[in-house]
C-alpha cells in the first residue's frame, strides 16, 4: 500500500507541482474522466474528457503530466543507462522545486548571460 501511495504522490506533483495535494482530494479530480483509445499506424491515443466541476484545472494536471512524460520519454532514448522511472522522479523534483531539470550524468543548463 505504501508504495502504491508514494507513486499517487509523485503523479499528483507531476500534475500540479505547485502544491502538494492529499489522495482523497486528489484522486476524484484526476480520475475523474472518460477515456478513449485509438490505434493507427501502430500508434496508441488516449483521448480524456473530464467529468469534474474543476474541469480547466483538470486539463492544466493532465497537460503537465502529458509534457513530463513525453520529454522523460525522449531523453530516456538517449540515456539507456538510467531508468526511466528514474528520469521521471528527477524531472518531477525539479518541477516541484522550479528548477532547470538536466538528466543525471549530463552538463546543467546555463542560466543568464
């Protein structure tokens, strides 16, 4: 149950990284929704529509966890050694703490001139 718990924790933040949200309130916001899945060209869509009142600040949460996953997904390509959900964790930290996120073993990006 815990580790269960601790990734709904990590998922939560990925969504709304600005605040830190409790399971009971968090998971009827962003599972509450209808989903659709399509394949093509041997792609995979899923298309949400959210059934909550908070309906823009549902599609704020998914449009996070859409942005996360998909850069986590192209930087684990090039860096076969980490694993993925180890990329994913950082990248969340840096959100949270709104930071540059670099992958581990890479140079940080320069900030200012």
């Amino acid at each position: 149950m815990g580790l269960v718990y601790n990734w709904w924790s990590w998922y939560s933040r990925l969504a709304f990284p600005g605040s830190r949200r409790e399971a009971i309130t968090s998971r009827p916001l962003l599972l509450s929704a209808i989903g659709r899945s399509t394949k093509h060209a041997g792609q995979t869509h899923l298309f949400l529509t959210p059934m909550h009142a908070a309906q823009k600040k549902v599609e704020r949460g998914i449009e996070n966890i859409r942005r996360g996953l998909r850069i986590v997904r192209e930087t684990a390509e090039q860096f076969l050694e980490h694993q993925p959900w180890d990329l994913l964790v950082s990248y969340i930290v840096a959100q949270i703490t709104r930071s540059p996120w670099s992958p581990p073993g890479t140079f940080p990006a320069l900030t200012g001139p």
